[in-house]
C-alpha cells in the first residue's frame, strides 16, 4: 500500500494547507499513508509512533473496524436527512448517549462539525439565555489570554493567541480577557496542578467591576489551554471562576474540546476538577476523530430558559446543515462503546502515575525550563534558542517524525497526548525517540 502511494504521488501544488507552513512543507513533506493502533504508516512506509493522537483527537487510537462498520452500515440504510424541522433516531440516540456521561445537569446537547463551531455556538447560547431572561445588556464576552477556541470570529475574538488574532483586526466587539494561568517562576516542574497563582481567578472580579455585572454574558475558558502549551490551571483557580461567575449571573464555558472523552482521566475536565460550568464544548474525541463533528453540552438551565414563547416558533435561531448528521453520529455512538468497553475514560487515571514519572525524567535533559503533566497530556518546555524562537522545538519535531514518532510543538513547547490505549513498552519508545530528540537539539 505504501509503495503504491509513493507511485502516485499527487501534486501538492492545490492543497491549501491549514496551520502550516505550506512552503517548508512542501519543500520537505511529511506524509502519513495508513493508522492503526497507536502507530501511523508514513508514504515511505515507516512506522511513526502517535504521540498525540492526531490532533488530541484519535483517544480510542486508530483503525477501529467497529467504527468503520456502524459508519458503513448507516450511510448504507441513510446517507443523510435534512436537521432543520427533521429529525432521525441515531442522533437521538447519540445525544441520549451522550448525556448518561455528561457532567450533572449538562444533557442537552447540540451537534456542531468542529470545536470552533461548537465554541460559535457556545456564545451565542449565552447571549440569547440572558435576552431570553430579559437581560439582553449581558453581551460582554470574556476569554482569557493564550485561550484557543477555535478559528471562527467568535473563537478568535475570545482566543488570546496574538498570530490568530493580528491578522484579522475585525473581532467581536465587548471582548475582554484574563491573563493566562502560567507562572513559570513559580510553578515550573510542578508534577500535577500548580500551586501558584489562584489570585488571578480575581481578574475577572477587576473586569466585572470595570463593566459591571449586568454588561457581561460569559467566560470562556479552556480548563486546561492545550494548543498553547499545556497551561495546567493552579490549584482552586476554576473553583474560584465558578464562584465569581455565581456571584454576577454570569454563565462559564468550558471548553473541553481538548479535555474532553478522556484526556485527564475523568470523562470530562469538568470532573477532574469538580467544577461544573452551564456549558461544555466539544469535538475531536466525541467521535474519536474519525468523522467531523462537535457537541455542545448545555445546562438543563440555559436550554429551559429558551424554551419559551410560541411552541411553533424556532427557539434558537442557529444550526448546521450537517448538525447531528447520521454517519457522524454512528462513529460517535461506536466511539462510545469503545470507550465504554475499554474503560478509556477513566484510563489516564491509571496510567498517570507512569506518565508523569516517565516525562518528569526527562528534566534533567539539556534546555528544558519545565515539565507540565496532567491526567495523558504533557508539556515539555524548552529554552528558547537566542533570536530563533520555536526554532529548537521544531528541530526535535523534525527529528522525532524522523525516528519514529510524532509529536506537536507550539513555539518551544512540545505537547505530549498520545491516544489514551497507550501502554508501557509505547511509553518506553516515546521517552527514548523523543529523549535522543532533545539530547541532539542544543
Ligand atoms: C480548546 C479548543 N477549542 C476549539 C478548537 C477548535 O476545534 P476545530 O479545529 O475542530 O475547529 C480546538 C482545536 O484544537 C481546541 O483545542
């Protein structure tokens, strides 16, 4: 198989590459032909060790023929039917699914195709819950800084990463922004939550008092900020948003489309750390990569608060032509068997003990300034080179596809969070490629 897509290889004049370096890809491509398990295929038929499940996606690894054949049979009985005014049982059946593992209370649920769909969606149910209650002033969005939510206009203007940002100045207007949670003074080589820097939960008690209460709708924040690094919030931190949203009636999202099915080895952030947020986005794991789709997980609350007025009148003007469509629900509700039946959920409880040991022993390797690690996700900090930032951890990245395994940088981050399947000797492999990685970028 591998030989014959090298025989046929396609131009790679047309494909727009997202987040990419096009130029430099193209000069030097890497290119992946097959998955299974917790490996990828390259073109060149090398095995390359997936060390973050695609793109935090893959939780239950690659290749599951169960998937592949609930997907199979429901495009064979129906490809697709209409979701506005229509309904078919598999969604139905995929969010009743869906809520028997959701936090308390957060079971209704609304299907998006992607996580920045699912965070657009997020906001706008906030803001029509607060007109829908008569408090249509609340229209302040709040985000936080180093936040990803996605690339729509919601999610950027919420976001706090200045490249995605910079580039196109016509954000939502009424956003503000907390700072990030990261401290590395503090904080660095804390083996699990850091105990620093709860204090700046409080800025969001100095933005209420700038704009008052009755101006602001919601906070978004991603309880862990994955595509930024790995920022594990200090300890009491997303208790102390909780409480301060409480006070002023304003709703909290989490996004969990990283932390989301497993990550933290609790079903959802949101248990992890026993803080219950009105609303929950998600994607990427709900149906283990393998189809485009997102949910969102709102609180009985906010949904009841808009059932209101005529019963033949559309309540929430939003919704996706794909929203609930039948093949993603089929890889969503198999996702969930294999979830359930491999215990995936809560796994990276088990194994957190062995991550964490395994990956802190990498911190006495040349330039390292911290290792973050949290339920099967690491970041690995590293010292800038002089005039060159993101520059080293890019070489690692380089070397370690090229040895056999992958893993993704952001700047001179790497991020570690390999498919929740993940059992020791892959554990050994990816400590050793990736230790060899850093011995070699001074
Ligand atoms: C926390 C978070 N929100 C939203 C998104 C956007 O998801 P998508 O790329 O599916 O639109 C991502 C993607 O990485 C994410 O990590």
């Amino acid at each position: 198989m591998a030989d014959q897509m090298r025989a046929n290889q396609p131009s790679l004049e047309n494909y727009w590459m997202p987040f990419t370096a096009n130029r430099q890809f193209k000069a030097a491509p890497r290119m992946f032909a097959e998955a299974k398990g917790m490996y990828y295929t390259t073109t060149d038929g090398r095995q390359v060790l997936d060390g973050t499940a695609g793109l935090w996606c893959v939780n239950a690894g690659h290749g599951h023929q169960s998937i592949a054949s609930a997907v199979e049979r429901q495009l064979t009985i129906m490809d697709y039917a209409p979701s506005f005014q229509m309904g078919h049982p598999i969604a139905f059946e995929f969010a009743e699914r869906l809520a028997e593992i959701a936090p308390a209370g957060l079971d209704r649920i609304f299907f998006t195709n992607s996580g920045s769909e699912s965070v657009d969606t997020a906001l706008k149910m906030a803001l029509a819950y607060h007109r829908a209650r008569g408090e249509g002033t609340r229209t302040r969005l709040i985000g936080r800084e180093r936040g990803y939510h996605g690339v729509g206009f919601g999610g950027i203007s919420v976001g706090g990463i200045v490249n995605n940002r910079r580039t196109f100045p016509t954000h939502l207007p009424g956003v503000d922004h907390l700072r990030d949670t990261h401290d590395l003074e503090r904080n660095a080589f804390s083996p699990c939550e850091p105990e620093f820097g709860v204090e700046r939960a409080e800025d969001l008690e100095r933005i209420v008092a700038l704009h008052g209460a009755e101006s602001i709708a919601a906070l978004i924040v991603e309880p862990v900020a994955g595509s930024t690094g790995v920022l594990i919030p200090p300890k009491g931190y997303l208790q102390r948003l909780r409480e301060i949203c409480d006070k002023y009636g304003i709703l909290l999202i989490f996004d969990e489309v990283i932390t989301g099915f497993g990550r933290l080895g609790t079903p959802f952030a949101a248990d992890y750390f026993g803080v219950t947020p009105d609303i929950i986005t998600t994607a990427k794991g709900l149906t283990n990569g393998v189809i485009p789709m997102g949910a969102v997980f709102a609180s009985r609350d906010v949904h009841d608060a808009l059932m209101i007025g005529p019963e033949n009148m559309i309540e929430l003007f939003h919704g996706y032509t794909y929203s609930g469509h039948p093949a993603a629900a089929a890889a969503g509700i198999a996702t969930l068997d294999i979830y359930k039946n491999e215990g995936l959920l809560t796994r990276g409880a088990d194994m957190a003990g062995q991550w964490q040991s395994a990956i802190h022993g990498l911190k006495d390797l040349p330039n390292i300034v911290d290792i973050r690690t949290i339920g099967f996700v690491a970041g690995i900090e590293l010292k800038s080179r002089d005039g060159a930032p993101g520059k080293r951890a890019y070489d690692v990245f380089v070397d370690c596809f090229e040895r056999g395994l992958l893993i993704r940088v952001t700047g001179d981050i790497i991020a570690l969070s390999p498919p929740l399947i993940m059992d020791e000797s892959h554990l050994d492999e990816l400590v050793s490629i990736l230790s060899d990685a850093l011995r070699r970028a001074e």
